[in-house]
C-alpha cells in the first residue's frame, strides 16, 4: 500500500495525494473561494478510483490562530470542519496529525517559537523539495504555493507512519 492522501487546512492550503513507490504526487486546492466541498470529495474519489486506493489520509491537526479576528477564525474553522466531513465521507480512515508531529519526523529543523510563519514555510518547502525534486511547490512568479509543501509532507508522513 502506497497511496497516501496529506491535507493542509485553511483558506489557501491544499491536498496531495502521494504514491510514495512512483514518487508521483497530485496536489488540489482547499476549499474556498471557488472550490466547493464537493469539489473536493469528487476530486479525492476520483484519485482513489485512478489509483484504485487511498491507504490513509491525514489532517493537520490544527486550531484557531492567536490574534486573528473572529471572522477568520471561524472561517479557518469551517475550512477544517469541511475537510474532516470529507475526509469521514469517503470511509478511507483518516488521523489528525498535530504539525510538530510531522514536521519532526520528516525532517524539518526546529524552528524557535517566534519564527515568522514565512521562514518555516520556506524550510518546509526545502526539505519536500529534497524528497520530491519534481514537486510544484512555486507558482509561475517563484512564491511558494501555501498548503502545498504542507500537504506533501503530511502524507509523506503517513507513509513512514503506516508504510510498513
């Protein structure tokens, strides 16, 4: 089994669904803006049926941000809702996986706890991209594609979690 499905959470985050035997990998948008819930369930059930599995799937185990206003959080709240709903819908089995978890496992270095978001996105990104060289990671402009990085990882993680 060798198919993993990694989910970052939020308004710009994103899906990937990971086969960690051809290193291929297949990234979707969270939903928001224009990407409905459904969306993203037919574009799950879709990889399951073009790669006749998903062994797991993976969420980030995430929580309101501090400072944010109430507006956001309640819709970073309802994106993470909305994944989980998914997630259950497709009777795949799924955990939540809390980022220092993952990022530990994978390899990204110790950030210290002030670390501007920015910089922790980029170390992410360094080490997916030495994982899977291939990965788009960067939009047309060369600025990271938020979630993206994330997502690989996660279900990278699931890989060396539930590989074996």
């Amino acid at each position: 089994m060798s198919i993993y499905l990694g989910m970052d959470p939020g308004q710009s985050g994103a899906l990937c669904v990971l086969d960690t035997i051809t290193k291929v990998h297949t990234f979707h948008d969270t939903p928001g803006g224009s990407n409905s819930p459904n969306a993203v369930f037919c574009w799950i059930m879709a990889q399951y049926h073009l790669n006749n599995e998903i062994h797991f799937i993976g969420i980030e185990d995430v929580h309101s941000i501090h400072g944010t206003s109430a507006k956001s959080n309640f819709n970073f709240g309802f994106n993470v809702g909305v994944l989980h709903a998914i997630a259950d819908i497709t009777q795949i089995g799924f955990d939540l996986i809390k980022p220092k978890e993952w990022q530990k496992v994978v390899g990204v270095p110790t950030q210290k706890p002030k670390t501007a978001p920015a910089v922790r996105k980029k170390a992410i990104a360094a080490v997916a991209l030495r994982l899977y060289p291939t990965a788009l990671l960067y939009g047309p402009r060369g600025g990271l594609l938020d979630g993206r990085a994330d997502a690989l990882m996660i279900a990278h993680y699931l890989s060396i979690k539930y590989g074996k």
